[in-house]
C-alpha cells in the first residue's frame, strides 16, 4: 500500500519529507522514538520508520565480539572509524565514534559492554543511493568480521 502525501499529512499531521527530517535525526529504534516523540500509534510509527530507511539509504551492520569494551574501542580508533564522541554523553558500558564523509555520509560506530562481550553496531547513513547502501553494508560486515578474528 502506498501512502500519499495527502493521506499522511491528514492521519498524522506531517508529510513525507516532513517524517523524513524527523527520522534522519533520530540514532536508533526509529518507530520506538516515534512513538514516544511523536504520540503516532504502532502502525504509524513503523510505517513511517520503514519507508524513511528505504529512502534514506542507511545500514546498520552489527556483531557480539569476545572482549572487553576498551580493548575493543581502541581497535576501532585504530582502525580509524572515527573520532571520539565527546559532545554526547554515553551511558556507562557504552563509547561511540562518528565521522562524516566527503560524500555527504554519516557513520557512528557504537560499542556497548554486555556480560564480558562487547555488541559493536556501526550505523552508516545518508547514503547516496541503494547501490552505496549495499557496498557499505558488505564494507561494515566485513570490517566488523575482521575485527572479530583480530581480537581472538
């Protein structure tokens, strides 16, 4: 089913591009935050959450490494995925790095300690187009799996 403009904008108040500037703000969870941000209903909050990721060409690659948090921060620094996030307080356990790109990309890698692992999620956005999308997906996974081997 395809929502016009018209029909969103009467069932919610915004139109498309009005949700796709809301959503490009929000990190994570999009229809999570919708919902708490916004009051839409489940459906909406999904709808609107799925069609902006389609739209924006964003992918979020992520893996559970064996290792301690600052072992594994310190490999992604070196690795050079980004500077370190000191504008956005983290919560404790957790560290981020971000970067943006010539190409007008964006990509925050975040790590979080859980139980002696560590969940590393790199959230690469505002992509160009599907094609980018897709080769930044394959380039994530496979970074995030070498990192994986190095730190065994």
């Amino acid at each position: 089913m395809k929502l016009t403009d018209a029909q969103l904008l009467a069932a919610t108040g915004k139109n498309w591009e009005q949700w796709a500037a809301i959503v490009a703000t929000i990190p994570e969870q999009a229809a999570v935050q919708l919902r708490a941000q916004h009051r839409l209903d489940t459906w909406w909050s999904e709808v609107i959450a799925a069609h902006c990721a389609k739209t924006q060409h964003r992918v979020r690659v992520t893996r559970t490494i064996e290792g301690s948090l600052r072992k594994l921060f310190q490999a992604c620094r070196d690795a050079g995925w980004g500077a370190v996030l000191e504008k956005r307080p983290t919560s404790s356990g957790s560290r981020a790095l971000e970067a943006s790109y010539p190409d007008g990309s964006h990509v925050t890698v975040r790590l979080t300690e859980e139980g002696g692992k560590t969940r590393v999620t790199a959230d690469h956005s505002k992509l160009g187009n599907l094609q980018s999308a897709e080769k930044m997906r394959h380039y994530w996974a496979e970074s995030l799996n070498r990192l994986r081997e190095e730190i065994r």
